[in-house]
C-alpha cells in the first residue's frame, strides 16, 4: 500500500529542509497539516505540489543566474573598450601638447 501521508520529518527530508522549515510552512499556509489523524501529517499530493513548486524555483533561479552571468561578461566586455578608448584619447591629447 502506498503511504498517502508524510511526517514532518518526511516532509523536511523530501524537501531539503528543516523541520524548523516545515513548521513555519504549516503556519504560513504553504503546507496544510491533516486533521484527524495521529500526529503531524501531511498530504501526500499536496507535499509532491510543494516539491515541484521548489524544483521550478530552482530552475527559474538557474535561468536567473545564467543571464546574470551572461549580462556581467557583456559589461566587462563594453569596460574594457571603453577603458581602450580613453587609454587613445589621452596618448592622443599628449601627442597634440
């Protein structure tokens, strides 16, 4: 039989992260706990809904980083033209002194 349910401790497992994590996710809504049943239990659907939740947020994050990355290669690139550029103005303006 396939658990249907996960422990705090489960939950903090599945999702890399603390059970401190887990109890504030219950307290802001994130994660609703079931009622009804010995201890802390959580849906299983709705801890996989979390789960996929974070695994977007980590490739959205990844893309983040990727344009980021891409964006400071860009700047240094026009930097360092433009340091060229001044470097020929000056030995430029002391060839005409």
């Amino acid at each position: 039989m396939v658990c249907r349910t996960f422990s705090r401790n489960e939950v903090a497992e599945l999702l890399g992260v603390s059970v401190g994590t887990v109890i504030n996710m219950e307290q802001e809504g994130t994660l609703k706990r079931l009622k009804g049943v010995p201890g802390v239990k959580f849906n299983r659907r709705d801890v996989y809904a979390v789960l996929n939740e974070k695994e977007d947020d980590l490739v959205q994050m990844k893309r983040l980083i990727d344009t980021q990355q891409k964006t400071i290669i860009r700047l240094r690139l026009i930097i360092q033209g433009m340091a060229e550029s001044c470097r020929s103005a000056v030995v430029k303006a002391e060839e005409y002194k």
